[in-house]
C-alpha cells in the first residue's frame, strides 16, 4: 500500500521540469524527484546548445 501524501512534500509544485546538462547530476536530481513520489511525464527532451547536450524531463506528481 502507498503512503504517498496527495500532495507534494516542502511545498513542492505537482508539475516540475528539471533541466540541465546530460551528466550525473541531472541524472540524480531526476532519480531523487523519482525517489520522492513524483512519476516520469512522457520521454525526456535533448537538445545540443554548441557545447554539450542539455536535457529537460518532466515529473508529475501522481493523483491518488
């Protein structure tokens, strides 16, 4: 059984999306929204800013 609140901890809005370059550190901010509750919204979008990739995921915080 969840024990997820309807609502996000710390105040945190139902609909984020993180952003940043392709490295571990986006990945963990990912992994730690996921840890928390929050569910993946679609795929992942990339672009390449001439430097490096940068990635934007949106999460959702699920309806129960």
């Amino acid at each position: 059984m969840s024990t997820l609140s309807n609502t996000p901890p710390d105040g945190l809005p139902r609909y984020r999306v993180l952003t940043g370059p392709d490295d571990a550190s986006f990945c963990h901010r990912v992994s730690e929204a996921l840890a928390l509750g929050y569910e993946l919204h679609e795929g992942p979008a990339v672009t390449f800013n001439g430097e490096r990739v940068i990635v934007a995921q949106a999460v959702v915080w699920p309806s129960r």
